[in-house]
C-alpha cells in the first residue's frame, strides 16, 4: 500500500464524520478527491449542475440533523454552488462544501479560473478554510463538520489546492465529539413560569429550532396541559399535529391572515425555537410592545421589534418541561386566539368541493394533502404556489413539509426531493413547484432516474413569475416582465424516461396524483392553475380587521 495523500486523507475524515453521499459534479481540479472516493464507501451522486448538488446536500442535512456534503471544481463550478451553500446557511441546515481551487504554485498571479474561493464563500457561510498543508486535514474537517452542526445550523466551506490534494499526507481522522446538552438558568425558567402564569391572551409561535431540538412531543404537552394556542412558522411545520385542536396553523405571508388577529389581541408571545429570519418580528410585533418569551438553544438576535422580557436559553425540552412545572393558568379563560381557529378551518375547508378548471391553488392543496399520508414528504418550491402551500398544507408531523424560508431559493424542490428519497426511500415524496421553478432544475430529474429515487413533481402551471406578478399587483395595480412560455412538460418527461400526465379537469389531480405516487420511476404532474386566487387574497386580506 502506497501513502497516503491530502485528498485520500480527506476522505478518511469524511468517512470518519459518517457521511453516507457526497453530491457533485467531477472537475479537473477535483480529480484527486474524487479518486479517493472510488475506493471509499461514501457514495457519489453525480449531478447536472452544482447548484442542484447544493441543494441535495442542504435537504440532506435538513432532514437529518448531519451535514449534507457538496462537491465542485474550481472557477464556475465553485460559483454555481453558492446559492445552495448560502441557502443552507440562512435555512439552518448544516452543510459542508468542498472545492477544488488551483495549484498554491500560481495563486499570486493572474490564472485560469482562478477566484479566491474562501473570500467568496466567507459571507455565505458559518466558517471557512483553504487547506494549504496536508497534516492539517483532519483538524479542518473535524472543526467544518462540528461548525456546520452547532446550533444555529449552517453551512461551511473547504478549499482544496489540486497541488496540495495530491501530497503525500500523515495524520489520520479526529475523534467526533458529541454536543452535551446545556441547560436553562433556574432564575429565568422562574421568570417565564410567572408571565405565563399572569397572561390573559399567551400565544405560543414556535419555528424551526425546535424541530430540529425533537421538542414537538414537549411543545405539544406544554400547550396542551396550560391551553397556550400555537402557531407555527413556515418551516416550523408539524412540531404540534394540525388536527390539535390548539393548533393555528402556519403564519408568515408578508399579508394579513386571521392568525394576525391573534397577535394583535396578544399580552404575550411565547416564541419556542423560533428564528427571526423565517418571519420577522416587525410583521407582528412592529412597535415592539407585546411582552416575549424566548425559548431556545441560543441567545435572542437583537431586533428593536424582539426585545425578550426573558431568554430562557438551553435544551429546549427541558426548558418547556421545567416551565410547564412551575407554571398556573388554573382558572384562566380561553385565551382569544383559540376563536380564530373555527374561521381559519372552515377558510381551508371551503375550497375542498371546489370543481373549476384550471385548478384554484387551494383546492389543489387540499387534494395533495389528502393524498399524502402523515409520514410522506412534500418539498415546495418557491413561488405563488409556495404562499398557498404555507397556508394550506398542514402536517402531523415533523419534517414532512420542507420550505425554504430563510434564504427562499427557487428551483430547490427536485433536487430536495432527491435528497429526501435517498434519506426516506420507503415514504412517497412529492416535489411542489411552479413552472418558473421546475425550468431552474428539472436536469436533475435524469439525476434522480439514474439513482433510483422515484419521486412526484407537481407543477402549478400558470405560464409566468406568478408570485412577482401577485406583488407588482398589489404594489402598482399592473404587472410587467413575467410572462413566458413552456415545453410541453410531459412530452418533457417522456423523453427523459419519466412518467408524465396532464391535468385537464378538477377531478383528474387525484387519480393522478394515486397512480404516479405508484410509479418506479419519477413522475411529472403538469397541473394548470387559476392564480386568480392570489389577488382575491390579497383583497380579503386589506380588509380584514380584527374585533379587539
């Protein structure tokens, strides 16, 4: 056996690290690393473009709490992956890029795609390293993997020269630490007992962190024995099941909805893992009066509209647990929020018999939804489509329902689809995007036909930028620019080994949705909508006003 070099020790470290893919495109200056791989038993899912690469690796590390692990060249290949890599960062998934980058030898001068890699990545990322000498590998790969995996989640970056990658290298993979648990102050569990305990009208609005904590089973109990109502963000999906009775579903559209009336009526919100980057506290706090709790595993960000009177700061399970003990709502009334789920059940309910053609967004919601069992998997992408699948699509559990809220980037939902057949393969998934969204990716369709991971794409079809046309219209009364035209996509389809299907009446989405759930091989649904809805929304929304 020869030594050892820099990439091959590389590969050790990942392995090391227990990751299972690396998703990626092979260049001339990845040659080395990719070698390693060869003989490695990380698997190598070979993508169209590095930005769908990206994205597999943030849904990856989304969905398992692991750093997902992308891959390019140097030069184009390296900014390609950008939007991926920061994606991850602002959605709090952990994730660690990788690039090749030119020879240290002709880094000084002028050179053929030649960008500095670690300057670029610095803003999108949590951390950042070039490795310019080869025993300095597994400390780098051991610092990006636990810096991409400590609360807040998010994405790091490693630059390898092709000249260092094939040095001979001596070292071998670090021990992987496990994070010990922190635990709240004793004086601000005690504070936050007694605002709760004092409030008339608590809320609770609980957002991705505490998915990522396991805390729904907590969160659920907490809620349930002090009769706290909850909302959840976008990406907050699930941490208490839709059906509860206490729950209100999801909050979040730049408009007003019913749950605005809640907040609005608020003495206290109670924010559990939530972050400021899936909703803003100026929508719902914007003078910074409504007193705040903050439960979470860090520190509050500083906002002049989310000024906590306490930070409870620590395991979030155990902070709810040792609240919940210390806390007395005995005696106390509904808190009014609970009198606006009746008009926010009988608002999704209302389009469930609806029969026009093309297909209202509401209705095709609610029929996707019916069609989804409680552990299958739905991936939005972003557009008008993703407004209406944040406030219809309500899930049971965790993680069933992937948006991304934090950096919000279109053409994420194939190659997240992709990513999440590889980590569930036995539960159906279905990637939700509009036709804008389905063109920026739908490469990646040949990606998932070739691994193996059958999967839907559902496309709301409405020839435009439908989202951009729904803010010009609210903005300027018109819209401009956002129009364009399509391939036939299940002719699309067909060609690439798919199975395809058209929607052409109301009653045609379910049986089609049933048989391509079916299919061994991926499926396009091409599904006209009616975006009509989006303005009719927005008219409801500007005159909703709350009895206070």
């Amino acid at each position: 056996m020869g030594e050892t070099n820099t990439a091959e020790l590389l590969v050790q470290c990942l392995e090391n690290e227990g990751v299972e893919y690396v998703f990626g495109l092979p260049g001339e200056e990845n040659l080395h690393v990719l070698e390693a791989l060869k003989h490695s038993n990380i698997q190598f899912i070979t993508t169209r473009h590095e930005q769908g690469a990206a994205f597999m690796a943030d849904v990856y590390g989304r969905l398992t709490g692991k750093a997902g692990v992308c891959l390019s060249t140097l030069g184009p290949g390296a900014t390609n992956l950008m939007t991926g890599v920061a994606d991850a960062n602002l959605d709090r998934a952990p994730l660690v890029a990788i690039t090749g980058q030119v020879g240290t030898d002709r880094m000084h001068i002028e050179s053929h795609q030649y960008l500095d890699l670690v300057a670029m990545f610095s803003p999108v990322t949590k951390w950042n390293a070039q490795i310019v000498r080869p025993s300095n590998t597994p400390e780098i790969v051991r610092k990006a993997f636990k810096i991409a995996q400590t609360e807040k989640p998010g994405a790091v970056h490693i630059d390898l020269p092709e000249n260092i990658a094939a040095m001979s290298a001596i070292g071998k993979p670090l021990t992987t630490d496990n994070q010990e648990k922190t635990y709240a102050a004793f004086a601000s569990v005690e504070k936050a007992a007694e605002l709760i305990s004092k409030a008339v009208n608590p809320l609770v609005l609980v957002g991705n962190g505490a998915i990522r904590a396991d805390a729904s089973k907590m969160l659920t109990d907490f809620a349930t024995k002090l009769n706290i109502p909850v909302a959840n963000t976008f990406m907050g999906k699930g941490v208490i099941r839709y059906t509860h009775p206490l729950a209100l579903w999801a909050v979040g559209l730049q408009q007003r909805d019913y749950i605005n009336c809640g907040f609005d009526r608020a003495d206290l919100i109670i924010c559990v893992g939530y972050d400021l980057i899936e909703y803003s506290p100026k929508k719902w706090n914007p003078t910074g009066s409504i007193p705040l709790i903050h439960i979470n595993t860090t520190p509050a960000e500083v906002d002049s509209s989310y000024i906590p009177a306490v930070e409870v700061v620590g395991d979030i399970s155990d902070s709810l647990q040792e609240i919940l003990a210390r806390a007395n709502r005995s005696g106390k009334a509904d808190p009014y929020a609970l009198e606006l789920r009746e008009e926010i059940l009988q608002d999704y309910l209302f389009y469930s018999k609806d029969d026009a053609f093309p297909i209202k967004p509401q209705k095709i919601v609610y029929d996707l939804r019916h069609v989804m069992a409680p552990d299958d998997i739905v991936i939005s992408d972003v557009g008008a489509h993703k407004m209406w699948m944040a406030r219809h699509y309500h899930c049971e559990r965790p993680n069933t329902c992937i948006i991304s809220n934090g950096f919000a980037a279109m053409g994420i939902a194939i190659p997240g689809a992709i990513a999440a057949k590889l980590v569930h393969p036995q539960q159906r998934v279905v990637a939700v995007t509009g036709d804008g969204g389905f063109m920026m990716n739908c490469q990646e369709l040949e990606t998932a036909l070739r691994v193996g991971t059958p999967f839907v794409t559902l496309i709301f079809n409405d020839g435009g930028y439908g989202l951009i046309e729904w803010k010009q219209h609210n903005q300027f009364g018109e819209s401009a620019f956002i129009k364009f035209g399509n391939p036939d996509f299940v002719k699309l389809a067909e060609s690439m080994g798919l199975k395809g299907y058209r929607v052409e009446s109301c009653t045609d989405l379910v049986p089609m949705l049933k048989d391509a759930l079916e299919q061994d091989v991926p499926a396009v649904i091409d599904c006209p909508v009616d975006y009509q809805e989006n303005l009719r929304f927005s008219q409801r929304a500007g005159d909703l006003a709350c009895e206070i």
